[in-house]
C-alpha cells in the first residue's frame, strides 16, 4: 500500500509528466561566456527591445524575441528558431567556436529577411577575430551553419551585403 501511494505521487509529480520543463537552449546561450550576444545594433539604431542579447533573455523567460521598431515589419513578436538555437549553442560547445552574434530577430535587413521570422542570426567575429575576407575560419563557420541545418549561409566574398559579418538562416 505504502509504495503504491509513493509511485502514485512520484509519477504526479513531473518526473514523468509533462510539466517538467523542457530543456531551455537559449538561457544556455544567455549564459555561455564563449557566446558573445550584442547589446546594441549594428546600425547604431537604438532599440534596446530587439537586441540579440534581449531576444536570448527573452526567449530564455519564455518569452517571445522582438524584431525592431525601424524593420520592414515594425516591432513583432517571434518565436526563435529551435533549430537555431541549437546550432547556436552547438558552434560554440561542440564545435568549440567562440563568436559574437550581432543580430537575431532585430535589425533592418531585406523586406523578406528570414530574421524578420526568427530564423537567421548574424556573427562579426569568430575566435575574437572579425569576420573579413582574410578570417580563415569564415568557411568553417559556414559549414558548421550548414551542418545544423541552415539553408541560407553567407559570408564575405558571397556578396557584398555580407562583406564584414556571416549570416546562417534556417527554413
Ligand atoms: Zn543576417
């Protein structure tokens, strides 16, 4: 009798139910020094509502990412990429790449930008070394981008929208 009371209430308790929460990549990001999240723009445009870094700790809460208030889509919320994610943590804990991410769902790129719906983000430094023609580790990157499963990968000497920073978008 005892024990059954006991595995009633161990199996109520979350341990095997749904309520235990779901593993939470983007406070691992938040949290992982070698992942350098932007607290600015790019542009120099100021909102601090859709900077990379808020829509990790965003995401981190459970809450959605913002784009920003000058996008072709004004301020929205998003839900970031679960894919994206994980190649994000993954670049740096498994690939063992350290990098800044500059963008995610915020910034003003092209009327259709796969950033716009939570699923690209940018880096402008790889192992502390900007991204520039001459970083040998661009392709690297890339692949690694690609290998995670982003379908829209560029970088400097693809064209010159992505001379100085890689982009990796998910579908
Ligand atoms: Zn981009």
């Amino acid at each position: 009798m005892a024990f059954q009371w006991g595995l009633g209430r161990w199996l109520g308790s979350g341990v095997f139910g749904t309520t235990l929460p779901p593993f939470n990549r983007a406070a691992f990001i938040r949290d992982e020094p070698g992942i350098t999240l932007f607290n600015a723009h790019v542009s120099g445009h100021v909102d601090p509502a859709s900077t990379a870094r808020q829509n990790i700790v965003d995401a981190a809460a459970g809450l959605p990412a913002k784009t920003s208030d000058n996008s072709h889509v004004g301020t929205t919320n998003v839900t970031l990429d679960a894919n994206m994610l994980r190649a994000i943590l993954e670049i740096n804990l498994v690939n063992g790449y350290t990098f800044r991410v500059t963008t995610i769902a915020g910034g003003r790129h092209s009327a259709t930008s796969a950033h716009y719906t939570g699923k690209a983000f940018d880096i402008d430094t790889i192992n502390n070394v900007r991204v520039t023609t001459a970083n040998p580790l661009n392709q690297a990157f890339k692949n690694a981008c690609t290998a995670y499963g982003a379908t829209y990968v560029r970088g400097p000497g693809d064209d010159a929208d992505h001379a100085t920073h890689i982009h990796c978008a998910w579908p």
